[in-house]
C-alpha cells in the first residue's frame, strides 16, 4: 500500500476517533455549534495531524482507542485542562475529577511549547494578515470566552501518553534542526483546504480583502 495513502488513512481514522468523543463533551451553555461542524473540525484535526510523524500517528491512535476503552474522554479533559487558564474559578471545582500527569509528561510538555510557540511567533511576522484570524498566541490573553494557543497546546499536550509526546517532541525537533517549522506545515495545509495556492496567497488575499 502507498505510504502517503497508508498515512491519510491513518490520519481519517484519528480525525473520526476524535469527532467521536466531541460529540460527547457536554458544555455548560449546552451543545456548541462546533459540535455540528464536522467539515471545519476534520479540516482543522487532519491539518495539525499532516505536520505529524507516522510513529507519533500510530501512537496517539493507541491513546485514543486505550481511552475510549476505558471509558475516557480525551477530548473532554483537553477542553477541562484549558479552564485553568481560562476560568480558574470553575476549574478548582473539576481539577480532582483529572487524571494526575507524570512529572516527565510536563517537563515534556513545556520542551514542546517553547519550540511552538517560537514557530507561532515566527509564522505571526511572515503571515500577519492570516494569522491575525486564529487564536490570540499567549495564556496570558486568555478569557473565558478565548482561548490562547498557549493554552490549547498545553491542554492538548497534556492529555497525550509519555510515548506520543516523546514522539512528536523527537519529530518537531527534527523538523527545527532542519530549519523547517512546524506550525507553517500546518497553516500551510490550511490555507490549501481553503482553496488558496500558497500561504502568501492567502496573505494577499487577506490583505486586499480588508483595504
């Protein structure tokens, strides 16, 4: 079987894994209308998954399948995890509810977020216009009504087995050694499922749209 196609059948699989489990994170105003949004969801998952290595693919797909035999809702803890930033009022009341994470799972996680967020910040001088339309970059900027990138990774991150943040931590520090970046992979992929030929196309575009 072709590698790419081995790959997109991988990825498929991890965005439908996911999809499954949003449909059951109960929201405190009741269903969200992202939950009714299949194409922007598998548009956004399957664009972060394509910056992945396969070894990373295959083990994040073991984390969700162990969950969802045990009863465990990854995509529910992501969204807990990040109300500690976003309203820590309300997260003191779930915290207990969390599994504990490995000392090793948060040294891991904040090697992982200083190369991100340096991508981030990188990708925000070369591409301001689209960029400008995602989320703000820092937990700081965090509200309860927005979330940081800094804390989506983190959230995210978090809910990850030690062996698949290992793997995509070796990945992306492969990735920076070769000077390529991680979060344009991503963007890129985006602005391509949306129907733009380059990521300075849609720059462009952006830019005359808004004059």
């Amino acid at each position: 079987m072709d590698k790419k196609i081995s790959t997109d059948q991988s990825i498929d699989q991890l965005v439908k894994a996911e999809w499954d489990m949003f449909q059951l994170v109960q929201n405190t105003g009741g269903r969200a209308s992202c939950q009714e949004d299949f194409t922007t969801f598998e548009i956004m998952r399957s664009c972060q998954f394509k910056s992945w290595s396969d070894a990373a693919l295959e083990s994040y797909s073991a984390d969700l399948e162990n969950a969802r035999q045990g009863g465990k809702n990854l995509i529910t803890e992501k969204y807990a995890r990040m109300m500690e930033s976003t309203s820590p009022k309300e997260y003191r009341k779930i915290k207990r509810r969390l599994p504990p994470v490995h000392p090793d799972v948060y040294e891991l996680i904040g090697k992982i977020l200083k190369i991100l967020l340096a991508c981030e910040e990188e990708l925000i001088k070369k591409y301001p216009n689209v960029t400008k339309k995602g989320r703000v970059l820092y937990s700081t900027e965090d509200t309860p009504f927005a979330t940081s990138k800094e804390t989506y990774f983190k959230g995210e991150l978090a809910t990850y087995s030690l062996k698949t943040l290992r793997l995509y931590y070796e990945h992306i520090s492969d990735l920076e050694s070769r000077g390529e970046n991680v979060s344009e992979v991503v963007l890129k992929e985006t602005v391509t499922r949306y129907g733009y030929g380059s990521l300075q196309e849609a720059e462009d575009s952006i830019l005359t749209e808004s004059n």
